[in-house]
C-alpha cells in the first residue's frame, strides 16, 4: 500500500507546468518504472478524477485535485478568519467551539477554540463524531441532502435515550432546522453535551462546514438559550461573510 502511494506521488510530480500532458511511455521513462505498472496505476488514477485522458491518449491533472486544493483553502481560510471570530463569541461564554465538515457520514472536527474558564471537552482536531446526533452534523445534513445517504448507510447507534434513530423522525427534525437556520444537540451522543450550531457557506451560498458551540448540559441549560441561538448564528453568518459569501 505505502509503495503504490509513494509511486502514485511520483506520478503525479511529473505533470508539471513545462509538461502538463503526458503519455503513458513519457510517465514510465522519467521514473524508471515499468509501463504496464504505470498504466494500472494511471487508470486507476483517472477512474477518480485525479488524472484526466485526452483524445489523444494522453494524460493531464484532473479536476478532483483542484476540489482537493478547494478544501485546503477554505480550511485555511477558515483557520485564519474564524478563530478572532470565534474568540470574541467566546468572551461571553464559558463553552467550547468547534467547526466541522462531512465525512462520509461523519462530522470531522478542522477547528476547536474553549474559552479559558470553561469546562475541558473530550474533542480534538481531526476527531470525527456521527453526523445524526451531533449539531454540526444535523447542520450539515439539513443543508446538504446528498449527504444523508451515507449517515442511513452507517447506521443510527442510540448513544443516549434523546439519540434520533429513526430515520423519519431525523428528517423532519433535518427540515426544522434548515426552517430555523440553527440545529441543537441535547445530550444526543457520546459526550454527554449539549450543542447549538449554525451553517458555514461559501459565496456560492454552499453550505460546506457548520460552527457550533457546546458544553455541559447543566451549564448551557443555566444561560439564555435564545441569545445563545443568536450570537452563535450571528458568528457563523460573520464568518461566512469573512470567507466571501453575500447573503443577497
């Protein structure tokens, strides 16, 4: 597996900007590979959009890189523009903020900021998190229809008694909150917390992440949920706005 990946890399290094197409043969003499080794790996490559054919039998960088190099920059983006963002929203709160993006049915955590005297939470960068009982995850689902395929896919596991595991029950709940532009999590998962979250969205108006904030049951439940509600969906719209979406 890792000898394939380090050829494959390889492969890749050679489309450059002084050759940004080349054939099989070509590929196979600059790396001193065998051409039958390269053409499996290269179609490979081309069956997921990595590589591209042309007319001519030939080969050139496919357009699943550039989606690739998309997600870098939003997430650098999102590092760079979110976290005074974030910080500020937590001058007011004893909480833990999290950004998250979907992943095969999950929620991947790309950012967490606490607040100084808050209460530690069980989650890290790159920690991942089932979409369905999760605030960033029904915020994603709810926005994104596509994605909930393989959320049913994975399976609903009943984490608590308020765990949603019934699939209708989940999509109107997903329809409410996408109506409201917020989602809740009370005690629905394995954290033992309770989560507001709202929508990230890019200037095309895709929403491709969503911010929430989270603590404690008891502690969330002792502050003013509305205005909680409201200075995290005004957070997450600044955001947005920050990373270039208008809301016409």
């Amino acid at each position: 597996m890792i000898s394939s990946i380090r050829k494959i890399s390889r492969i890749l290094d050679c489309f450059t900007e002084d050759e940004p197409v080349l054939g099989n043969l070509e590929i196979a003499e600059k790396l001193n590979m065998n051409a039958s080794s390269v053409h499996h790996l290269v179609r490979t490559l081309c069956s997921e959009g990595i590589l591209i054919q042309d007319s001519k039998k030939k080969y050139r960088l496919g357009w699943k890189l550039l989606e690739w190099s998309n997600h870098v920059m939003y997430q650098q983006d999102i590092y760079r523009e979110a976290i005074p963002l974030v910080e500020n929203l937590l001058k007011n709160y004893n909480g833990t903020v999290h950004i998250g993006m979907f992943d095969k049915g999950d929620v991947r955590f790309v950012l967490k900021v606490s607040s100084k005297n808050s209460i530690p939470v069980p989650t890290f960068v790159g920690a991942k998190r089932p979409a369905y009982c999760t605030s960033t995850g029904k915020i994603l689902l709810s926005y994104n229809p596509s994605y909930l395929k393989s959320t049913i896919d994975r399976g609903f596991e009943p984490y608590t008694t308020n765990t949603i595991t019934c699939i209708e029950t989940l999509k109107k709940e997903l329809t409410a909150i996408k109506e409201n532009g917020y989602s809740i999590s009370n005690n629905e998962n394995d954290l033992g917390l309770f989560g507001i979250a709202a929508p990230l969205q890019t200037y095309t108006g895709q929403t491709f992440a969503a911010l929430n904030m989270v603590g404690p049951v008891s502690y969330m439940m002792s502050q003013d949920i509305g205005r909680m509600i409201q200075d995290v969906i005004k957070t997450a719209k600044t955001v947005s706005n920050e990373l270039g979406y208008i809301n016409a």
